[in-house]
C-alpha cells in the first residue's frame, strides 16, 4: 500500500477524532514504520508495541500463559487476548493486533503452515477475527500482513464510523 493510501485512510479516522494503536508480533513494527509516513499521523497513532516474545505478550499486554500453553503463541485466541490487553493500556479507540508464522521455527502444523497471520481488531466493544496465509519470504509475509491490516482498517471504518 502505498503512502497516500495510508494518508487517505489515516485522514478517515482523524475526521472522526478517533486513535489508533498496534499490538505486534509477526509484523515485527512494520505497521508502526508504515503508518508515520502517511501525513498528520501524530493525532491519531499513539504507538505500536511490538511483543515479539511469549513473556513479554505476557508481561505487557497480559496474554494468560494457560493460553500460551494450550494454543501457542501464533494463535487467534493469543491475538484476542493481545488486542484487549493493548486497548486496556492505551485506551485506543481502534486497537489491532496480529501474530503468526512469518517463518519456520514456531508452531507450524499441516493446518497451520508458515505463513498463517491472525489478526483482531478491536473497536467499539467488539473484536473482528482474521486469519490468513500468505506465500513467500518472511519479509513477504510481514508486507502482506500489513497491506493487509490497513485494508481491513479502512473496511472497518467505513462500515462503522
């Protein structure tokens, strides 16, 4: 996506006078690096974390062990939990988060390959669920994801607000 169309959506939600935030596993900080470029971000982003490791899912954003445990790090339900611990620390009015398998060494099965990203979204008390594969590198992977985030942001937006 390029960065007019991130401006364009960026410009959507500041209209509306509401914020945005990431929670980021598998993207390791692309979303965060993609939408400062879009024009007047500063009132809308309030910021990305980026919890690559188990214990810091756990530590910042709250994600239960148990969950960890029974479902793996690369997992709706962490992604779930990822995306509310995110909207109780900085009160977004729209919180994302996303995890996955961007490359082999993780929890990969026959149903669940590498290249399988989850995504929640969080916004008025609600949380959209997204799961998809996608092909090639894992730097591949991570634009995909991204493209793929900021295309959702914008459906989202434009059906809710």
């Amino acid at each position: 996506m390029n960065t007019s169309d991130i401006t364009r959506i960026v410009r959507k939600i500041q209209t509306s006078k509401l914020t945005i935030a990431f929670a980021e596993s598998a993207t390791a900080g692309m979303l965060a690096s993609e939408i400062v470029k879009a024009k007047g971000t500063g009132t809308t982003f309030l910021g990305s974390i980026v919890t690559y490791n188990e214990s810091v899912k756990q530590t910042l954003l709250g994600v239960k062990k148990k969950t960890l445990e029974l479902y793996t790090a690369e997992s709706q339900q962490v992604t779930n939990e990822m995306v509310m611990g995110l909207h109780k620390l900085l009160k977004a009015d729209i919180c994302i988060a996303v995890t996955g398998l961007a490359e082999t060494g993780a929890s990969e099965t026959d149903n669940k390959p590498v290249g399988t990203v989850f995504f929640s979204m969080f916004y008025k008390d609600k949380i959209e669920e997204f799961r998809e594969v996608f092909e090639g590198t894992s730097e591949s992977v991570r634009k995909q994801a991204t493209e793929f985030i900021f295309t959702k942001m914008e459906e989202i937006y434009d059906r809710h607000f």
